[in-house]
C-alpha cells in the first residue's frame, strides 16, 4: 500500500508524469496533497488509484469536464450510473465519427493511389488531385 510517498514515486506508480500531476492538482481533477516537513507533496494509495483512472480515461479520448464529472460520480457512488453512461455513449459518438471521417480519407488516399502513373510529377495524380479539389470524391477534408 502506498503511503506518504512523494510525487516521483506517485508518477512511477501511476505512469503520469510530475508536470502532469501538477496540472491535474492545479485544474481540481487530484485534490492537492498534504506537504511534508520539507514542503514536498505527500500522496497514497487514493491518489495513486485517482490518476490510474484519470490516465485510463485520457487513454480513453475523454475531455477533462467529462473526467471532472467521471470522478465526481465516482467520489458519490450511491448515484445513478445514468450519467456516466451518457458521457460514455457520447465519447462512442465521437469516435464513431472520427472513424468514418478517417475511412473516407482512407478511400480517397486509394482511389489517388490507385490513378498514379509513377511517371514524372506533371503526370502525378496525386499532384493533380491535390491541386484541384473538384477532383475529390467527398467535398470536406
């Protein structure tokens, strides 16, 4: 168990860097720790476990509000597990989105590849296609 240790140790267990935990101290998502004599940040097990669930749900794609309110759920588990649900379900949203923006770059990428004549660059369709949008498939990029 971890007691007392101070913000090297806290970074190793958790894998968050110290300028990270700083910032998370200094935007409310980790409380700011007890100091020691010497004035160095003391941290334990609790704070350790707070920034293995801030990291995973960074890890994760989530915003800073939506960990804000992750942890307040967290910290009042007699809660309805609704609201927790929602941010999740809107992060799945996101992502969904990223993904087919992503596969329709992907499609365009191919379709450019697949014009190329791998000759000179006044014959490149890459080139071409990327000096005239009206070439594109899909109008946004």
């Amino acid at each position: 168990m971890i007691t007392n240790v101070p913000i090297g140790e806290a970074s190793k267990a958790s894998g968050v860097k110290v300028p990270t935990i700083r910032y998370y101290e200094q935007i409310g998502l980790l409380p700011s720790p007890p100091r020691s004599d010497g004035n160095r940040r003391l941290y334990d097990q609790n704070d350790v476990q707070r920034l293995l669930f801030i990291r995973h749900a960074r890890d994760l794609g989530f915003e800073v509000d939506a960990i804000r309110t992750l942890l307040d759920l967290q910290d009042n588990p007699d809660q309805s597990c609704a609201a927790a649900d929602a941010i999740a379900r809107a992060r799945l949203s996101d992502v969904e989105h990223r993904i087919t923006k992503l596969l329709s770059l992907k499609t365009e990428l191919q379709r450019m590849l697949e014009c190329t004549a791998h000759g000179r660059i006044d014959q490149c369709r890459v080139i071409e296609i990327l000096g005239n949008h009206e070439e594109c498939v899909h109008p946004k990029h």
